[in-house]
C-alpha cells in the first residue's frame, strides 16, 4: 500500500466520517425534540381528558341526571377544572379561547418540529452522495478492457478454474470448501478425483509444515525417516536439520531430559555430517543449565522453527516433484499487480487514441514488474531488437560468446561476415549456434 | 495507480450503495410518518378555526391522534437512522480492512512482512469468495466466508438477497424476483431495467402454457401497456403466441416457449443486480486471474522440455486458461538457471553444455560427477568432459 492508497482511503473516509458525524447529531436531537413534542402532546391529551372527566363526573354526580349531549342545563364546575379556565356551561362542552390558543400553539410547535426532522435528513442527501463520488472518484471501476480476450467466457475454462479453487483450499486442508465447490459446480468425476490426487500429498506436508511451525518435530522426522534415501541423494540438508532441531529441543528441557538427549544422539549421530558432531555434542555439556544463555541459544528462537518449517516445505516439495506456492495464489497475486500497471496504461493509450496497438500483439503492452519470486522462466529478450525472442526467432550465441537473435544475425551480417555488436570479432554468421535458456 | 486504488471500488461501493439505499427509505419512511402527524394536527387546526368553538371531546380525541402519531413518528425515525448508522459501520469496517496494510510501526519490519502475507491471504479469500458469489455457488461462498472469518468483509449479505430471487426463479416461479424489482424501482429505471418487463412476459408465456389463455389475456392488459412504448415489437410478438397452439413448430414460439427462458432470467437478474450496486460485470477475481496469468505466461511454459514445477501456468489446468492470453512482454533479459532456480548474473555466469543448453556456473558442480561426466538435466545427453563455455548476455 502507498500514499496514494492512503490518500483514496483517507478521502472516502472523510466524507464517511462526517455522514456519521452528522447522523448521530440528527438522531440525538430529532429523538430529543420529537420526544419532547410527543410528552407535550400527551400531557396536553391528559389535562384535555381530565377536564372532560370532570365535567362527566359532575355531571353524573349532580342531582339533574342528564345525559351530556341532550341539552343539559347550567351547570357551574368550571373553577376547579385544571385548565385553569371557566368552562362553558352548556354541554357539549366546548374549549375556551385559552384552551385553543395552547392548542394552537402546540400543534405550530409540533409541526415545525417534525418538518425540521424531515428536512434535516433529507439536508444530509448531499454529504452522503458525496460519499460516492469520493469511492468513484479515487478507485477505478472497470476491468473490462484490460484484456484483449476474455478467457473466462468459456464454459471449459471456467470449470479449470473452479479446479485450481478446489485445489487451492484442497492444500490449505480445507477440504470441505473444496467439496462443496466440487458438488455446486457439478465438476465431473475425473476432475474432482484430479483434484483430491495431486493435492493429498501436499496435505500431508502442509500438516507437518504447521507442526514445526509449533515446535512439534514428531511427523516431520517420521517423513525425513521414510524418505531419507532419497534426500540424501539430492544433498539434502533438511534431514540434518530436524535431527540437530530435536536433539536440541532435548537438551534445552534440562536434566529430565539428559538419558534420552544422549541415546537420540547415539541413534542418529550416523547421520551427521562428521564436522558437525563435536558442536552438536558440546551442547550437552549445558544441559544442567540450559541452553538460554549459551552459544546454542539462537537455535531456540521462533525464528529458527519457521526458517526450518520453510526449508522443509521446499525440499519436501522438491522430492515429491509438486509446487510449493499454491498456483491460485501465485496468479492472483501477480495479477493484482499488474491490474493497476494495466489500467494506468489503458488509460494513456485510451488518451492517446492508441487503444487499437494492445490489440494487435500477443504481448502484454508493458513490462510487469513482478518480484523475484514470482520468475520462474528465463526469458531472452534481444539486446539490438529489444523483443522477446521465440522459437521463430531463437537466440545464437556468436563465437565471441555474445548472444543477440536470429533476427538481429541476419540484420547485422554482410553475407557471411559478421561484426559482433559488442566486440570487434569479425566472424562468419554461419557459426553461430541456437542456444537454449 | 496502485493495488488498492485499482482493485477495491466494489469493496467500498457496494455498502455504499446499500447505504444510499437506505436513506432514502429512511427519508421516505420520515416523510411519510411526518405527512401522518401533520394531518392530523391540520385537522386540530380546522377545528379550532370553525367558526364556533369546538367540542372539548372532539379536539381531546383528535389531539390524541397527534400525540399517537407523533411517538410512532419518533419510533420509527430512530429505527431508520440506527439503520443508517449501522450500514455506516459496515463502510468504516472494511475502509479499516484496506488500510490495515500499513505498517503500524516502521521498527518492526519482520512481522509486517507477515501481516502482509496475512493481509494477501485474506484479499485471495475475498476474491474468490466473489466469484463463488457471481458464479452462484453460494453455499461454497458460505463455506469459505465462516472457514476464513472474512465474512464482515465480503458482501455476502447483499448476494443473500439474490440467492432467494435466484433460487426461486429456478423453480420457475417469479414472485420473489418481482418483489425485487419493486423495491428497487426508481433505481431500475434509471439504469434503463427490463428485468421486470421480462419477468411479466415470463408469467403469460406461463399462462399460456397452462392453456388458461383467458387470464393471459387479462395479465397482458394489466401489465403490458406500461411497456407500450418501448417494447412493443415484443409485446406484438409474446401476443402472438395466444394464436398458437402451445406445441407449435414456429420458430418465434418455440424461443418463448423454451423452459430455458428461466434460465436466461438469472443471468439477467444477476446482471441488474450487479447494475444497481455498480459492480462491473467482470469480478475483479477474474481480471486479476487472466492479468496474472498473462504476467507469468512465457513461451516456455508451452514447451514441452522447459517446464518449472512451481509455474503455475506450466500447470496443465492454468495452462489451458491461459492459451489464448497474451505473453508476458519483457525488453530486458531475465534468466534463471533451470538448475539452481537462481538468476543469471556476473555471480552465477551463463554458461553453455556443447547442446546448446545454458545453465548456471554455479550448478556445473551438481550436473557434474566426479569422473568429469558431465549429464545435460534437460535432454538427458551426456558429455565426458565437454568444453563449456562462457555466454555474454547484454
């Protein structure tokens, strides 16, 4: 991530932040304002419904049993209602001009409290959009045409793709994802069995991996037992390694230890490299003390386990002939980086009207600057051509050992006669020879 | 341009867009319940202007009704906002997400390198997840969502939505896809959406098909005028099909008639779908698939003697995807001995077996036995004590 990752980020942010800002202030005071109104509605309710039941009640309780409504006569309770207002007489009992006023009052109040509510969130519509602008505005939205074909229209390679998924998880031991995917995406028989068989024995080693990563030495010198022939063949080292790790991890847990320090040593000395045996044996020597202040104490740190876990994980992979990066991560990885470098050119050749270049060739238009790791061929490009060359145009290499292209041969010789480029050996063009890379 | 910058519009935009979905139904909602309290309370005010005074118990119930409004009024603005808010959260969780790739303290480099990897590892998850989503392998998606616990940064629960619609289309019923467009109609129609004029279409065919050419007749009044004038030509020819009986040879039927229809139907409600939330119509999974693809794709990986067990395209399945990719495009010369695994350089000179093979000096010693045989690792050729010489390469 760089700055201009950060700066995307952080003005999307922004404008996030000060939607949140302003939510949260509307939520508290609309909740307050329009709260207050309500409890003001009702108590006004109450005090309304109060003074009618004292009208009810009087009317009930005095000596003219009239119902409210038909007409009843005079009746003087108006002192003591809690409107503090006298109320009129006849009945239907009808609101003083005080009664109204407070009403009138209220119900102004009330509606410009629930306008203000509507208008203020709708206020907001500018800053959440603006929201928008700022994600269009600062990431890039279209991929379509960063590739001249699109290989994942078609139905087969869409289903080699959902292979290489299965297979990805198959290796982390995520087996169960790979099921389902298998299942959902009705992958045939033959593929799902393609992808159990290649993967299982990756499984195996991914598990051990994991172990040494947490200190534990048991499988993985089970596996460097099964395949020691082999390894020792290939000079390998990771067999000696486990066995210095463990003898280690031995005499670091102390004197509980000691006896079975020594007869791990005894069994397994064999297979030290003769140089190494005084060194490994002289750790002994601190087992009452312990090897944390020691010259041995390197050994003990995490860092040592990884480093170990990782070159297991390398030689294993080796010897069984099988990758050790998952192929899915590779390419996606290496594609996101060259998404960007992709759409920063479209968008040149786009501006330059050049766009129809791209498709011409069955090259990339740039160079992706991918890092070491992810090289895994070697690749020849032409010094005086500046091309790639290819099995058309093969690389030579001249007498005087400079390599240039067939091409380029051809452009540079006079007949038969060639003057290297890079020396001032004049030679014949015939004699130079097709290299392989 | 940069990773995040080119890759994660969809990250942000999709609960963006759920966001402003949100408000504005939080802003219909207000408004509605604001229109409810001040009809009641302009019904309080014409009462109180009659030119008599009015009722005590009149006004006492009417007021009531305010206050009633009001408090529901209140209730359901907090539940809209609290809504908003949260979306918000949703947002701010995956913005932290992406600028979790910084590294918090400059001193530590080590372990930053290993957040990166983590970080790295996650975006392949989210990625794929996508893709499984897009794909409509969601049950798979799920999976992975939970195994990874990516879930707060994918947008499952937005494809939740659309595995309902999709699963119901696929038993050929509309219902739940039409709920849909509903619910999004204002922003169907300023992407110019069909979606819902096919689904009406879908419903008579069915109709048809049913023989109930009645109650056809009487959907295509109730729902296909409102399409008149821009799909007509398609209306006349759906109309056709009342004419017809429904195991008819024309060729015009037999397209509508098709049980595959339905299918086409998903695709298409997939296709809005990712319309309205602004999700191109490439996942990034796929783009960065065929950019990585092509990035890593040299001649070699189609030859049949310069494989690398740890290319991916040298894999049989990716070297099938990446058949009609572009190479990579190189102008400066990389080698890497096919030995060794190490590059070429003046601390590993290229030098050449009389095969014309090139190889590291540093690997001579390990194709080399002691008796000066020298074993060609590619073709298999060997050499006793072959003249091998140095390569200049510019």
């Amino acid at each position: 991530m760089d700055a201009m990752d950060m700066e995307a980020c952080a003005s999307v942010e922004k404008e996030l932040d000060r939607v949140v800002t302003k939510l949260e202030h509307l939520h508290k005071n609309a909740s307050a304002e329009i709260g207050d109104i309500a409890s003001l509605m009702s108590e006004l309710v109450n005090v309304l419904g109060m003074a009618e039941q004292m009208v009810v009640t009087t009317l009930n309780t005095g000596t003219q049993m009239n119902a409210p409504g038909t007409g009843s006569p005079d009746d003087p309770m108006g002192e003591n209602v809690n409107m503090q207002v006298e109320t009129e007489p006849a009945a239907p009992q009808r609101l003083t001009d005080r009664q109204m006023d407070i009403i009138r009052d209220s119900i102004v109040k009330c509606n410009e409290r629930v306008q203000k509510l509507s208008s203020e969130h709708r206020d907001l519509h500018g800053s959440v959009s603006k929201i928008g602008k700022a994600i269009d505005r600062n990431f890039s939205a279209d991929f379509t045409s960063t590739m001249r074909v699109d290989a994942l229209q078609d139905e087969d390679n869409l289903m080699l793709l959902n292979k290489a998924i299965a297979k990805h998880y198959c290796r982390q031991g995520m087996d169960d994802v790979a099921r389902t995917l298998i299942k959902e995406c009705k992958m045939s028989e033959e593929h799902a069995q393609d992808v159990f068989d290649s993967e299982r024995e990756f499984a195996e080693i991914y598990n051990i991996w994991m172990q040494i990563q947490k200190r534990d030495l048991s499988e993985a010198l089970k596996w460097a037992e099964r395949h020691s022939g082999q390894l020792r063949e290939g000079h390998s080292i990771v067999e000696f390694q486990l066995h210095r790790m463990r003898l280690f991890q031995l005499v670091s847990n102390g004197m509980v230890s000691q006896d079975e320090a020594i007869a791990y040593a005894r069994t397994y000395v064999k297979n030290f490299p003769a140089k190494e045996i005084g060194y490994l044996m002289l750790s002994l020597i601190y087992v009452p003390v312990g090897l944390e202040n020691t010259r041995y104490k390197h050994f003990l740190s995490q860092e040592m386990w990884t480093e170990l876990s990782f070159i297991f994980l390398r030689e294993a992979c080796e010897l069984l002939g099988i990758s050790k990066n998952s192929a899915l991560s590779v390419v996606v990885n290496a594609g996101c980086t060259a998404l960007p470098a992709l759409l920063n050119i479209k968008q040149v050749m786009q501006s330059r009207k050049v766009l129809g270049m791209w498709n011409g060739c069955d090259e990339l238009p740039i160079e992706i600057d991918l890092p070491p790791e992810f090289r895994f061929h070697s690749i020849f490009a032409c010094p005086i051509l500046r091309q790639q060359t290819t099995e058309d145009n093969p690389p030579k290499k001249l007498t005087c050992g400079h390599v240039i292209s067939n091409d380029a041969l051809h452009k540079l010789s006079n007949g038969h006669i060639l003057k290297c480029p890079y020396c001032p050996v004049e030679q014949n063009a015939e004699e130079a020879v097709r290299i392989y890379f | 341009m940069s990773e995040i910058k080119a890759l994660e519009h969809a990250t942000l935009k999709v609960p963006y867009e759920i966001l402003n979905k949100r408000f504005r139904s939080a802003q219909k909602i207000i408004d509605r319940e604001v229109d409810q309290v001040m009809n009641v309370s302009r019904q309080v005010e014409k009462a109180l202007s009659a030119p008599q005074s009015p009722i005590l118990s009149d006004v006492t119930k009417l007021m009531g009704n305010v206050a009633q409004k009001l408090q529901v009024l209140k209730r359901k603005a907090d539940e809209s906002i609290t809504d908003e808010l949260s979306v918000t959260q949703i947002c701010k969780r995956k913005l932290e997400h992406l600028k979790g790739i910084v590294p918090p303290n400059r001193s530590d480099g080590e372990a930053w390198e290993g957040s990166v990897e983590q970080w790295k590892r996650i975006r392949l998850d989210r990625l794929v997840i996508e893709h499984l989503l897009r794909m409509g392998y969601y049950e798979t998606a799920e999976e992975l969502a939970a195994r990874s616990d990516v879930r707060h940064l994918t947008n499952l629960d937005v494809f939740q939505t659309s595995r309902e619609v999709e699963d119901d289309l696929a038993q050929n019923s509309t219902t739940k896809c039409v709920l849909w467009c509903i619910d999004n109609k204002s922003k169907l129609r300023k992407i110019n959406s069909t979606l819902e004029f096919s689904l009406r279409v879908q419903e008579f065919i069915e109709l048809v098909r049913q023989n109930k050419r009645f109650e056809a007749v009487q959907h295509s009044r109730r729902y296909f005028p409102a399409y008149e004038k821009t799909q007509l030509n398609e209306i006349c020819h759906v109309m056709a099909l009342l004419a017809y009986p429904t195991d008819t040879d024309m060729d015009h039927c037999r397209k509508y008639m098709d049980p595959k229809r339905w299918d086409k139907l998903v695709l298409d409600f997939r296709h809005e779908n990712y319309r309205l939330y602004q999700l191109s119509s490439t996942s990034v999974f796929s783009a960065a698939i065929q950019a990585g693809l092509s990035a890593l794709k040299t001649p070699q990986c189609y030859s049949q003697t310069c494989h690398n067990l740890n290319c991916p395209v040298c894999q049989d399945d990716l070297n099938r995807i990446a058949l009609k990719l572009p190479y990579s495009h190189c102008v400066q010369s990389r080698l890497i001995c096919r030995v060794t695994g190490l590059p070429l350089n003046e601390h590993n000179q290229p030098m050449m077996l009389p095969n014309g093979q090139i190889f590291g000096q540093l690997a001579l010693p390990e194709i080399t036995k002691d008796d000066g045989t020298v074993t060609c690792p590619v073709t298999n050729v060997k050499f006793s004590n072959p003249k091998i010489d140095k390569v200049f390469v510019m």
